[in-house]
C-alpha cells in the first residue's frame, strides 16, 4: 500500500493542482514516461493526451504549456529530496552524521518508491538529469526566479548549506558545494552509463554506493 504524500509546489507552476484528482495524477505520471521516451523537445501535449486516452484540452485545463509541465516535475523531484531529507535525518545532532545522509536521500531519490503511485522516480530523475537544466537556462529565467519557481532548489541547497557551514563555520563556498554534490549525483550515475569516459564510476559495479562514496570523498576532504 504506498503512503499518501502530496509535495506542495509554487502555484503558478499549474492551473489545477494534477495531484488532486485521477486525470491529473494521470497526467504527472505518464508525462513523466512519455517525456523520458520521446525527450522534451520531442513531448507535446496532443502526444500526452492520446497516450491517456483523454483530450488536449483537458492537459491545458492543469498547465498553460509544456515548459511549467517540465518546471512542475523538477520541482516535484527537488522536493522530494528535500521531504526524504527530512525524513532521513529527523533528530540526528551531528553535522557530518547529516551531510553523510544528505549524499545518501541524493542517491537513492533515484531510485523507485512506492510512496507515490503517480510517480516513478527512477525515470524521473532521468529525465531531471536530460532535461532538468532546461527549466533555469532560459530567457524567462530572472522573472521565473521572481515569481518563486525555483524557490524548493534554493531552499534545499541553502538547507545543505547551512549543515555545511556547521561542520566546517570557516568554509568559504558553502552553496557552491552543496550545489555541486547535488549535480554530481546527478550526472555522475547518468555518465557512468552513457559516457563512461566521464566519470569513475563504474556502472556494473554497485554505481549508485560508488557515487555516494564518491561525494562523501570529495565533502570531507574540503571540509577536514
């Protein structure tokens, strides 16, 4: 039985909240496969609504356009780090105990979950690492910032931040790390398997430990 979790995000992300309803958690999941399947570029919504036997209009009765669709499904995920975050690491004292399992919530948010039926997070996190950068690295970027898009990375980066600069109060970039452990545990799983040459992680050999040993690595030797 998978536990009811809804993940708040900005309103201006959609018109109608797709987690409230059937045809909605219908949308978020299957825009999730059809958007990993065909790419972003590739994805529109006539494709979405034939895919759930609806109609056009319906899909534009949640979201304007496919750009606050995709925006809506990264902010879905960040927050999702941040809720296992928070759940992972709820009465631990230890700063370092916390980063340590700040690097593992960013490993397996990757992998699937079965506290949300609507969403699998395995290809989620695919299509966040193809077309993830695609939401910030836009001409629209400063008024979406201004209108709080992007406001669950922010919170979860200053989140880690924070811990940072308690293990280590001298540290000079605090947000430049907690930004960089989070992109290279992204994209590292994601080099390992398609360009190899990349990264050292190995993908036959246990890639998602090997990533997370990896950036305890690189944490506590810039933090020591």
């Amino acid at each position: 039985m998978s536990i009811a979790i809804k993940i708040i995000l900005n309103k201006g992300l959609y018109l109608k909240d797709p987690q409230d309803s059937d045809l909605g958690r219908k949308i978020i999941k299957n825009s999730i496969l059809l958007m990993n399947k065909l790419g972003f570029e590739s994805f529109t919504f006539k494709k979405l609504a034939k895919e759930i036997s609806s109609t056009e209009a319906s899909v534009y009765r949640y979201f304007e356009n496919k750009h606050l669709l995709l925006t809506y499904l990264v902010s879905w995920y960040w927050e999702w780090i941040g809720y296992l975050i928070n759940s992972n690491s709820k009465n631990i004292v230890n700063p370092k105990e916390k980063l340590s399992i700040i690097i593992k919530s960013f490993v397996t948010a990757s992998m699937e979950n079965p506290s949300v039926s609507y969403v699998n997070e395995s290809i989620l996190h695919e299509v966040v690492i193809a077309e993830g950068s695609k939401v910030y690295h836009t001409k629209e970027v400063d008024t979406e910032n201004s209108k709080g898009f992007f406001k669950n990375y922010k919170d979860l980066i200053e989140h880690i931040s924070q811990v940072i600069l308690q293990i280590n109060p001298h540290f000079k970039y605090p947000h430049a790390l907690a930004t960089n452990l989070f992109e290279m545990s992204n994209n590292h799983i994601y080099f390992a398997k398609h360009l190899p040459k990349l990264t050292d992680i190995n993908e036959k050999e246990n890639a998602l430990e090997e990533v997370e040993a990896m950036l305890n690595y690189f944490a506590n030797k810039l933090l020591a």
